[in-house]
C-alpha cells in the first residue's frame, strides 16, 4: 500500500514537471493535474507556500493554490526570475499577478528564456511601459517558445496587416490577441469581410484599432456582416465595417437600453437606426454620455433633439473637451453679436485648430478676451461642472 502511493505520487511529479514545462500543454490536462496534486502530500509545499506569502505577498489560500503547479527546495531559481521582472520595470503588485496566473514563470531562466523575448518584442517597437502593461494583461506569452511561437505569430499578424508597426498597434490594443488562433478565428472573418465586398484597405484599419472586434466565431460575425449588408450599408465605405464592430461590442440589451434613452429625447426608432447608419458609434456611446449630450444641447444650447438625430457624429466628440466648451462659446459670440448663427456640424465637426482660428483668432481684434473667454470655457468644462458620467 505504502509502496504504491509513492508510486502514484512519482508518476504525479512527473507528469506535472511535463506539464509545468511545456507551454503548449493542453490547458485542461494541466487543470487535471493540479486537481490531483491537490490530494498528494509533498515535503515542498510547505516552503512554496512560505515562499510565495513572504516573498510576494500571496494569501495563504492561493499561496495553496499556486504551490499546487510548484515543486521547488531552495529560493533560487524563483529569486533569480522576481529580480529580472524587478528590474525591467514590473512592481511587486504586476509580479504577484503574473506569478498568479503562471506560477511556472518561477521555473524560468530569466536570462536565457525570459530576456531574449523581451529584447523580441522591443526590436519590433515595443516601449518598456507598453511592453510591460501587455505582459501583465497576458503573462502567458512569456510561457511561449521564442522561436516555435512567438516569432512565427508575430510575423503572421505583420504579413497580415502588411507591416511590423501595425502588428505591434493591433496587438497593443488588444495583448489577447497574441494568443488567439489565428486560423480559428481572425482569418475566417477576415474572409467574410472580403467575400462580401470590404475593401482590404478598410479591413487591415479596422483590423488593427479594433482587433478584439474580429475574434468572434466565424458563424456569429457572418451573421453580423450579413446583418449590416441587410440593413443598407455599403461595403466599400468604411462605415459598413464600423456597423460591424458595434454590432460585435455591443450586446443586445445595451442597445435595447441605448434605444430607451434616445426615445426619451422624442427619436423615434426609424429616426434611431437612420442615425445609426449615419454615424454607428452611437449605439456604442455610453449611456451617460447620451443623456449628458442632450441634457447639454437641447436644454442648455437650445437646439432641437432632432436636429442631433441628424448630426449624430457629435455623439463621438469629448463631451468635457469639446462639446461644453465650444457650445459655451458659441453662446458669448452669438450674445457679443460677433456671428449671427454658428452650423452643428462646424461647431463640433472641425479640429481644435480649425476652430481657434475661425472663430477666437478671427475676432481677436474686435474682442481680444477671446481666447482667454475660450479657456476659461475649457476649464470649466473639464473641472467638473460639467461631466458625462
């Protein structure tokens, strides 16, 4: 009896080293494996868990569940992996998380594994920070073979998006993405895209600002394509791939919620979904911020809720940076008699630039307070009076 419990426990051992050392292991045999540790006895647990509580400040609960993975004597090796996180920039609070959620890092060898992935990602135009925050969000990489994966993975996206710096901006915006299976996911929808029409041009931008968007079962984003297409949009214009990505972030009671608040402001449901196909951001604009917008425009500016419905792109302005300041403004100028009336579209539409020179520049003469009038209208806006939620 006793001799075949330590059998059982050897087999166990080896097993989870298999497993602790391979990162392409399958997720659910290591969560097997740790199951069954769960029940076996081994003299160095006690010193993980001591380890993990003194060193990185676990809790003894889940210093008991990370120990589970770990079977180490002496603080070296997960010393010598703390130090390196330590010193290319990662706090002891990005640490523990890390080690949370891949306690096999400790097993690493910092300078031989660990560094030359590092100096990988930042040939190809990662900063540290950047590096450091797509790290934390999606440690397993680090788990991944330099050569076998994430060279070959990284050179995939770059082909795809045709450049290396649009690869580092996709997977940037979303660190995920680096461990998504492209042939799964990413490249069947991409296909949808085209077969339907959209311009790669359009695909390979939208793909790389919105790379979250395009990781959706193929089956559900074709019926999302086939939706948009259905619904008049045009596959050539770059609005057709954003009614997309709307569709694909937000969820059917969100915009059941969204198509409330716009009710209330006196839309009515065609008038909602002509806005829509106008500018699609607006299903995806918080609720907050709607009703800060109209609250502001119809009740404060005087504009009619309808003329809005018609200028919806104003629904994807700062409402703090430019939306309260410039619609205060406006209000002085028009009470100054220095214009008689100010069109929505150039009020909130034109950049900042364009704005200060059309209409505080242009009448610095005649009222040089202006451009102080003009601050003073930001600073308010941003200092709390007025806020979008």
């Amino acid at each position: 009896m006793f001799n075949r419990h330590s059998k059982d426990i050897s087999i166990l051992h080896r097993l989870s080293y298999i497993v602790m050392n391979d990162s392409s292991s399958n997720p659910s045999f290591f969560l097997r494996v740790r199951c069954i540790s769960k029940t076996s006895s081994d003299p160095s647990q006690s010193f993980v868990v001591s380890y993990l509580k003194e060193k990185l400040g676990f809790s003894p609960e889940s210093a008991m569940t990370a120990c589970r993975y770990l079977f180490f004597k002496t603080p070296d090796k997960p010393d010598s992996v703390i130090a390196f996180l330590e010193k290319h920039g990662f706090s002891k609070t990005q640490i523990k998380k890390i080690i949370a959620i891949r306690p096999d890092l400790l097993y690493s060898n910092a300078e031989k594994t660990l560094l030359p992935k590092l100096e990988f990602f930042q040939s190809k135009g990662f900063s540290s920070p950047e590096l450091i925050k797509i790290l934390f969000y999606n440690p397993t990489i680090l788990t991944y073979s330099l050569d076998k994966k994430i060279v070959p993975r990284f050179n995939q996206l770059s082909n795809l998006l045709q450049s290396d710096s649009k690869a580092t901006t996709a997977i940037k915006r979303h660190p995920l993405l680096f461990s998504c299976q492209l042939d799964a996911y990413l490249l069947p929808n991409i296909s949808i895209l085209r077969d339907n029409g959209v311009p790669e041009s359009n695909i390979i931008s939208m793909f790389t600002h919105h790379p979250k968007s395009f990781v959706l079962n193929p089956d559900r984003f074709k019926e999302i394509v086939k939706k948009v297409k259905e619904m008049g949009f045009n596959p050539l214009l770059l609005k057709f791939i954003l009614a997309v990505i709307v569709f694909r972030k937000v969820s059917k009671p969100a915009m059941e919620r969204k198509f409330d608040v716009y009710k209330k402001w006196g839309w009515s449901e065609l008038e909602i979904w002509e806005a829509f196909r106008r500018y699609p951001n607006v299903m995806e604009t918080s609720e907050e911020k709607i009703v800060a917008i109209m609250d502001f425009l119809v009740n404060k500016m005087g504009f009619q809720s309808l003329l809005i419905a018609n200028q919806p792109s104003v629904f994807g302005r700062s409402f703090e940076k430019r939306i309260v300041p410039r619609g205060l403004f406006a209000q002085d100028l028009l009470s100054k008699g220095l214009i008689k009336n100010l069109g929505f579209s150039t009020l909130f539409d034109t950049s900042e630039k364009v704005f200060v020179r059309r209409f505080v520049n242009k009448y610095e003469c005649k009222a040089p307070e202006l451009l102080m009038l003009y601050k003073e209208k930001q600073d308010l806006a941003i200092g709390g009076k007025y806020r979008s939620g």
